[in-house]
C-alpha cells in the first residue's frame, strides 16, 4: 500500500520525529520510491529488512534537515517475496511493509 506504514516509539502520534509521505510501487519490480517528511532535525537511518529481520542495505544515513527527504532503491537483484523498510530516527522507529513482484 502506497505511503502507509507503521510508526512505533515515545509519543510517536503526538509529536512524531517523522511520517511516511510515500512508498511505491508496492509491489515493486525494479526499484522503489521513498519520500519522509521529517518534523525535527537529528540523526537517521534508512534500511531495507528481509522477512527476517535481516538488515540486507542501508538505503540513507545522516542528519536531517525539517521538511521532506526522497531516495529510490534500486530493488532488480532481490528475489520475490515480502520486505521491510525501517526508518530510525532518535526517538522513533517506523516501519513499512514491501512486496516484490
């Protein structure tokens, strides 16, 4: 599903660090569209999971800015099945669900 995922940490609904602006296509084939729109500046870090948890890349690392962050992940050598991106931010963890096609 397109821009939806699941935000987990203190005060995560009140005061988010981050949203998901949007994640597609979903299912993907090829590559994937990442938009974040961070609410207060501090360290991240993107990362794409395997069904296991497994940390299989890191998609982005830094310190962000206010405002909005896009990236692509270019997703052609892994094989179908389910995946997670995991955004870590200093209060927060956010997680939304792939599938490749």
């Amino acid at each position: 599903v397109e821009g939806q995922g699941l935000l987990t940490g203190a005060n995560d609904r009140q005061n988010p660090e981050f949203d998901f602006l949007e994640i597609s296509p979903n299912p993907f084939q090829e590559s994937i569209s990442i938009g974040l729109n961070f609410e207060k500046e501090g360290d991240y870090e993107v990362t794409l999971l395997d069904a296991t948890g497994k940390t299989l890349a890191v998609v982005l690392k830094g310190r962000n800015q206010l405002g909005s962050l896009a990236a692509s992940f270019d997703g052609r050598h892994l094989p179908q099945g389910v995946y997670f991106i995991r955004v870590k931010g200093q209060r927060q963890i956010g997680y939304a669900k792939l599938i490749k096609g």
